[in-house]
C-alpha cells in the first residue's frame, strides 16, 4: 500500500501501519497459563523504523507474530494499516499476510531444493499481483541486495549473509508496506551483520516502514526508535 495513500484528510493525519492496543499473551504449558505479554500498546507510522530490544525468552518473537497476524493475542487489538484484524475473514487476513508484510526471519527459512530466483517469487505464487512481471521484479530485488552472479544458487550453495539477502529480496516482492524482521543478524558475524544492516537502511530511507527485533544494542543506531520490551510490557525508560 502507499502510505500517501493513508493519509486522513479530514482529520489531518497519517493511519499508522502498525497499532496495538492492550495486547495479552500467555503460553498454556502443562496446567499452568504463563503470560508472556502483559499489556502491550505500540504505534507505528508509516516510514518508521524501530527497533524492538529484551533479552531472550521476554516475549519478542511473541509480539512479532502477534504483529505479522502468524498468531493471535489472548486480549486486545490489533490494527494493520488501520483495519481491525479480527474483523478480517481467514482469505482476507492470509491476503492482508500475503501482500502488506514483508518477513524476514533469524532462520533465513528459504526453501533448500528452490534456487535464489524461485524463493524470492515463492510469495507471488499465492498472490499474484495483476500487470507485474513477476521475474523481472525478482531480478531486480536480487540485483539489489548483491546477488546478481547467485540467481540459479540453491541456499546450500550460499553463505549465511547471501542467504539472509535472499531473504531480504523475498520479503519485498510483493511490496509490502510493512517489514518485519526477527533477529535478521542473528546467525551471522557482525561484519555480513552490518552489510544486511545497511540493506534495511537503506530500505528505511526510501520509505519503508520496519520493525526489527534485536538484542544487539550495536544495531539500534540505525532505528529511528527503540522500544524495550521487559517483564511483558513495553518500558520505554
Ligand atoms: P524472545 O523472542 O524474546 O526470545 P519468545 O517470544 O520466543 O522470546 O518467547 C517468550 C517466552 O514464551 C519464552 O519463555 C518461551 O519459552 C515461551 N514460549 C514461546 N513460544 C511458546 C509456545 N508455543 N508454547 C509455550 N511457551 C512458549
Ligand atoms: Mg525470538
């Protein structure tokens, strides 16, 4: 979506890409209910990038799928592009998953057996974007994040950084309004760590909004905002 595209008019604003409100979560583990996420509100405008820092096992993977809609909150409200997505039906919210986000995990999860060109079209074959030329788009995103001598490598065949770019070209094809990254570095040194940094940097100047979780303080600088995630609540001190 454009984010000019959400601006209110009438009251003069911009629709923010992300909103929760009073967000809940607790794991069921063997009798015992364990909240993870007590009371979670959070905004996020478009072009923002921010940073979302805890330490491990505080709940920040919990609150990305609770963003990314990959899992749903015991309380509260979340709002994508301003919609409610509870009132969203299964095929809309997949749709919503499908065209609006952009997921960029600690894993890669590329697939093994598709080569750097498939896995980046892999979300257009779902979604399918009327009037796009889906391969010259692909060769575009794989340009761009260096990979152009690496279209037809399989994942085996790559470094953990040229995966991770892989990744990173994936998550735009369908030009999301909204990235959203867990631990993108998290698996590679901090030399390629910092080479994938300034792919999102660069993203975030030209106007995409980000969410990145880390629990790299190296890395806030290049967030316009960094949000502290402890004890199941968003502590902002
Ligand atoms: P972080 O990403 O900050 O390291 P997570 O969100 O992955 O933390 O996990 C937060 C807490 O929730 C951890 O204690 C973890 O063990 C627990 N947890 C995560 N997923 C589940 C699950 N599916 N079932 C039960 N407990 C879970
Ligand atoms: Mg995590």
């Amino acid at each position: 979506m454009d984010a000019k595209a959400a601006y209110d008019e009438k009251n003069r604003e911009y629709t923010p890409v992300i909103e929760l409100v009073n967000i809940c979560k607790s794991y069921h583990v063997g009798d015992m209910d364990v909240p993870i996420l007590k009371s979670i509100d959070l905004k996020v405008m478009p072009g923002e990038f921010v940073a979302i820092m805890g330490p491990s096992g505080s709940g920040k993977s919990t609150l990305m799928n609770m963003i990314g809609c990959l899992d749903r909150p015991n309380c509260g409200q979340v709002l994508l592009m301003g919609k409610d997505v509870d009132t969203l039906s299964d095929p809309e919210l997949a749709k919503l998953r499908g065209m609006e986000i952009g997921f960029v995990f600690q894993n890669f999860n590329l697939v093994p057996r598709l080569t750097t060109l498939q896995n980046v079209e892999l979300p257009t074959y779902a979604n399918k974007k009327a009037g796009v030329d889906t391969r010259k788009k692909a060769k575009e995103l794989v340009e761009m994040v260096g990979l152009k001598d690496r279209m037809n490598y399989k994942p085996s065949e790559m470094s953990g950084g040229q995966q991770q770019r892989v990744a990173i070209a994936r998550a735009l094809i369908n030009d999301p309004s909204l990235i959203l990254a867990d631990e993108p570095t998290g698996n590679l040194d901090s030399k390629t760590g910092d080479e994938i940094m300034k792919i999102f940097s660069n993203l975030h100047e030209k106007g995409r909004t980000i969410v990145m979780i880390t629990h790299d303080p190296d890395l806030t600088e290049y967030a316009d905002r960094v949000v502290h995630l402890k004890d199941g609540i968003i502590d902002n001190n």
